[in-house]
C-alpha cells in the first residue's frame, strides 16, 4: 500500500517588530548556524535576532513566503489590490511612478 502523497507545509515566516529583520525557515540562520527547514518554533531557547538581539517573544508571524499582506477577512476589498502579493503591490506603485517620470520628461519633447 503506497503512502499518498502529502503537500509541503507553508512554512510561516516571522519578522522582528525591533528591527525589521524577517526569519525565513527556508534560509534558516546561518549566523547562529540554524539549518535552513527549521521552523520559527523549532528555534533554541535562547535563540536571538542575529541583528539585534532581540527575544524570540519580539517576532509576529507574517504568514507564508509571498503570501498577501493584510486580514484575511479584508482580502476581498479594495478592487482586488488587496489580494495583491507586497512584491506585486510594489511592482504597481514604482512602475506607475516609472510611467510618470517618462511622461514628465517625455513634455520636454514638446514645443
């Protein structure tokens, strides 16, 4: 009898509310030599931010790699920008101001 095949879980990525620094389980923590697979709650005890040093009790759960930002509640508002990725959100916004630049410049061809 063969075994089903079971989908990887989404391992959540944690985020310093110190500093900023994020802890992705897929790169691990090479400083503190933390193999890259090792979950937020895997960590040791006495596991610190390798920037500043911060408890483990500072870090709030961001949720998966490339998942959209925001309440999941609230996803389905905002003419489905909130759906959006914050690589995509990003995306967006410096390429519409890209546009803007380009058209500004583009009335000095004017006259």
């Amino acid at each position: 009898m063969s075994n089903p095949a079971v989908e990887p879980k989404e391992l959540d990525q944690y985020e310093c509310r110190a500093c900023g620094y994020t802890y992705e389980p897929e790169k691990g923590d090479s400083k503190n030599n933390i193999p890259p697979g090792t979950t937020f709650d895997e960590l040791p005890l006495n596991w610190r931010c390798p920037v500043c040093g911060a408890k483990t009790t500072a870090f709030q759960n961001l949720g998966p790699v490339g998942s959209p930002s925001g309440f999941k509640e609230n996803l389905n508002y905002g003419l489905g920008v909130n759906r959006l990725t914050p690589a995509q959100k990003n995306l967006l916004i410096f390429g519409a101001l890209g546009v803007g630049v380009l058209f500004f410049l583009s009335l000095y061809g004017l006259q």
